[in-house]
C-alpha cells in the first residue's frame, strides 16, 4: 500500500509547485500592474508653461509681421538739423518766408537714403531744389530730398524704395548755400508738415500721424546765417546794399511815409481776417515789418 501512494505523492507536490510557480507569477503581475498606477501617465497635451516656452521660441525664429503703417528715419543718419521749419529770412531776401523743411548739414558725397518705405515720383532737377527725388508713402505722404550732389542709378519714377535704401549724395545744387541735405515731408494736399514730428518716430494707423500739429509754426521769423551765397542772389545783396543800385525818386519823404502807412494799415487788415494755416491766425504786422502771430493749440 505504501509503494502504491509514492507516485500520487509525486504527482500530487508536482502540483502543489506548479501552482505555488503561477500564483508567484500572478503576484508578480499585480504588483507590477499595481505599481504601474503609482507612476503618472505620460503627458501627451503639454502645459501652459510648456506652449508659453514653446511660443517665445517661435517668435524668436519666426519674428510677427510688423504692423506699423509707416516708420521714418534719418535721411542722413547722425547729422544734425542746422536750419529748422518755419518762418525764416535769408541775407538776400526783404521778408521772411516759410522754410518748408529742414536742411541737414553733411559733407559731399555723404549718401541720403529715403526715410521711409515708398515709391519715387519724382527724379531730376527742378528750380531751387537742384537735383532732387520725391517718395510718395503711405497715407500720400510725400517727402522731398533736394540740392543732391547726384542720384542714385536706377532711382527713378515708378520704382518702390524702402527705408534706408540710398536716393543719392550730398550737394549743393540749385539755389544753395553749401553742401547740404534740404528734406521735406508734404501731406496729400502738398502742405508742408514740420518733419521733426516724424523722424525717428512709428505710426501704427492713420489717426496716429500728428497732420494738424505738424502744419504749425511760430510766428517769430528767424535771421538765417549762411556760409555761402549763390552767385544767382549776389545781385540781389548788392541792391539791398546800394553798391550797385542808383535810385531816382520821384516822390518827397513826406509822401513815402504817408504811403508806408497806407501799406501798413493795409496789411493789418488782410492779415486779420485770414487764417494763415490750421491754428495759427496773424494778429498784426510788427513795428520793424515782421508778422505778429499767436498758436492757438
């Protein structure tokens, strides 16, 4: 009977192991399946930090379009402005006048360069201006670069220009008083806008752009000093000096006066009722001939 029980024995612990074997692997499992529940998943969207990070790394690759409407710049970087807009006399003319822009000092040959993304319009030689260019903006800005040395080759009408790209040199053609820069900025009516209000300076919209202001000046007229006079306004000095000017009269001292003062009365007249520009308006004519203004802002 005992030899008959040794094989179920067998059998029966071979059981008893195969089990113990799967219930171990079985434990096993569990506490990796378990311990798999202690670890977090895997992040597959990414956080807030992560897209903020990821963003300012595309921005720095793929810079955003700028959306400004137009930006200005210096026509001839690091030179200064000798002669500002507004009311000015030069040493050949008997009243002031409206200097339209503003001349920029430089030597010959120092290159200009359009303040401003555009299209030239004009490109020649006209009067006073000598050589000049013309850039036409947004919004129908105009400005004027003029007394140029020389033109660029290829800068001509119709052509689109950007900012800092050279128009030309440095001059001092048609009437001026030595190499110099005489810049302009015109709105869409061709009136002269003081350009100091806008180089240097970003407009993001068309309400931006300072046109009521930069249209004003100080009434005061500027004595303006030169270092050259053009051979074409010698003759002119020379009139005013009485060097080359024989004058016959035909009329007493007594009726100069009364007719000075006829002219006087007359101009304070004209120059009451009309308006000069945008918030300005002329009040009178001063004792020595110069207009007396007042800003209204």
């Amino acid at each position: 009977m005992a030899s008959e029980r040794k094989p179920i024995l067998k059998g029966r612990t071979r059981l008893a192991a195969e089990a113990a074997i799967v219930a171990a692997a079985g434990l096993s499992a569990f506490a990796v399946a378990h311990a798999s529940l202690l670890v977090p998943p895997l992040q597959t969207h990414p956080t807030k930090t992560q897209v903020a990070l990821t963003s300012a790394r595309m921005a720095q690759a793929q810079p955003a379009e700028d959306e400004v409407l137009i930006a200005f710049e210096e026509p001839v970087p690091g030179h200064a402005v000798v002669s500002p807009f507004g009311l000015r006399q030069l040493p050949w003319e008997g009243n002031g006048r409206l200097h339209e822009g503003v001349d920029i000092s430089a030597d010959s040959g120092v290159p200009v360069i359009a303040a401003a993304d555009g299209v030239v319009v004009e490109a020649g030689v006209k009067g006073g201006y000598g050589r000049y260019v013309a850039v036409r903006h947004a919004e129908r800005l105009t400005t004027f670069y003029a007394h140029l040395g020389g033109i660029e080759a290829g800068v001509k009408p119709g052509v689109a220009v950007t900012a800092g790209m050279p128009l030309g040199r440095i001059g001092s053609t048609g009437t001026s008083t030595g190499p110099h820069l005489h810049f302009e900025i015109r709105d869409a009516q061709q009136r002269p806008l003081d350009p100091s209000m806008f180089l240097g300076k970003a407009f993001a919209e068309a309400g931006d752009l300072p046109l009521d202001k930069a249209k004003r000046y100080s009434g005061r007229v500027r004595m303006a000093y030169v270092s050259f006079i053009p051979e074409s306004k010698r003759a002119l000095m020379d009139a005013r000096d009485g060097s080359s000017l024989t004058v016959r009269r035909k009329t007493t001292d007594a009726q100069d006066l009364a007719a000075a003062e006829r002219n006087l009365q007359s101009q304070m007249r004209d120059t009451a009722k009309r308006e000069k520009i945008d918030g300005m308006k002329e009040l009178s004519i001063g004792p020595d001939g110069r207009p007396r203004a007042q800003l209204n802002l």
